[in-house]
C-alpha cells in the first residue's frame, strides 16, 4: 500500500531554507556588492577599471575554479531552490509573517528577472557563451564591454532593470533572511531592519547605474588606446615586451 509522505523538500525544508538563504548572501550577495563597486570603477576612467579587471583575472588558471565554487554553483543552486518556491512545491509564507503580498511577489519576480538577466550576462561577457555569439569581455575591459555589448541604448536599458532586480532582490532578501534566522521577531525589529534594507538597497543601486552611467560616457577609441598601453607596460614589467631605448619609437608612444 502506497502513502502519500511528505516531499524530499518537505522533509528538509529547514535546512534548504538556510542553506538558500545563506547562498543568497554569501557568495552571491557579497558578489554582486563587490562586482558592482568594481565596475563603477569606470567613472575613475578605462585605467582604474581594467586595473580592478587585471587584478581579478591575475587569479590565472584557478579563476574558472573560484567562479564555479563561489559564484556559478551557489547561484544555480539559489535560482533552482527559488524556482522551487514559486512552483510551488514548497511553502513560504512563513518568511512574510507580518507583511502584505506586494513584497512577497516582488521578491518573487525581481528573483526570476535577476535570474534571466545573470543568464543573458554570462552569454554575452564570459567566455562560455563565446559558442552562443557571446563570450565578448576580453582582457580591453572598458572598450569591449561598451563596444560589444553596451553599445545599443535598448541593452542599457536591459542592464539597468537587470541590475535594479537583483539589487532589490538582495536587499529584500536580506529583510527576509533575517526572519528566517530570527534575528529580528518583533514588528518593532523587522521595520527598523526594513529602513536598513531600503537604504542599502538604493545605495547599492545607484552604485550599479552610476557603472552604467560611466560606460554610456566611454570614449571607446580612448579607451583602446589606454588599455593597449598597460598591457604593454605589463608585458615589459614582465619581461615578455623589451625596453624601449630613449630615442626609440614604441607602441606606447603612438
């Protein structure tokens, strides 16, 4: 005789929910903070932005292992626990025990937009879309991040709802993560918490278009030619380039 038990996510639902709730603030929160603050960088101009893009690929051949471990798993695990919710297959309203509907669903969608977007954002930047048209970023950062990709007005438009999405889904999450965990239970707690998350969220958020902001403002020829001058300058530091002596002409002097 078959009985209908509880599902696996019903039988666990305690510790995915930690598990999911951890995920979306760490890696992944603290990933976009960090990622935002790095491309705003380029209101600093093209140097001070593919300084912070060097530095991050100086990493060499264990970045592909950083960003699966801390970026890529944690998200499609968030994104599919997420997904789990919204089908329906596990409850939530525990989460939203004193609060209406509005931001209930708005976490909700901001989570599915946020979701699509990071999936569009690999395809076009990161070398694994390079198979899909994508794969665009190459080591001229500011340059070939405006010429391939941010080029169009309608993609700026895209980027900036994309960013605004998981911008709010961060800072909402991190109103309802500190639910879950009980860090704040009393109605007096979860509204101070709300004033919080809403200041984080619209500093983090003009941070994210203010990036946009910059790269609309790019003088791509410029910026080639700025990046094409450090990476000279690192290629002579490391030995791969000769010095240049006095009286000599260079790429660097063009």
């Amino acid at each position: 005789m078959e009985t209908n038990g509880p599902s696996f996510f019903g039988r666990h639902q305690f510790l995915i929910y930690r598990l999911f709730s951890l995920a979306g603030l760490i890696p992944i929160g603290a990933y976009l903070v960090v990622h935002l603050l790095t491309n705003a960088t380029i209101l600093n101009g093209p140097a001070t932005y593919q300084s912070q893009v060097d530095r991050i690929h100086s990493l060499g051949i264990i970045l592909p292992l950083v960003e699966w471990v801390f970026i890529f798993i944690p998200i499609l695990f968030h994104a599919l626990i997420g997904l789990t919710i919204i089908a329906g297959m596990m409850p939530n309203t525990a989460a939203y025990p004193y609060n209406g509907n509005i931001r209930y669903t708005l976490q909700r969608a901001t989570g599915m937009i946020a979701f699509a977007f990071i999936l569009w954002h690999v395809i076009q930047m990161h070398r694994m879309g390079a198979g899909l048209g994508g794969g665009k970023f190459v080591a001229e950062a500011a340059s070939s991040s405006v010429a391939s990709v941010l080029q169009p007005f309608s993609y700026r438009v895209l980027y900036g709802i994309g960013v605004l999405a998981a911008v709010y889904h961060l800072a909402n999450g991190l109103w309802t993560q500190g639910i879950t965990w009980g860090i704040w239970t009393t109605e007096a707690a979860m509204r101070r918490a709300g004033w919080i998350c809403l200041v984080f969220g619209i500093l983090l958020g003009c941070v994210g278009l203010s990036s946009l902001y910059g790269f609309s403002r790019l003088d791509v020829k410029e910026a080639e030619t700025v990046e094409q001058r450090m990476e000279q300058l690192k290629k002579i530091e490391s030995g791969e380039a000769p010095i240049v002596s006095p009286g000599t002409t260079s790429s660097l002097d063009k």
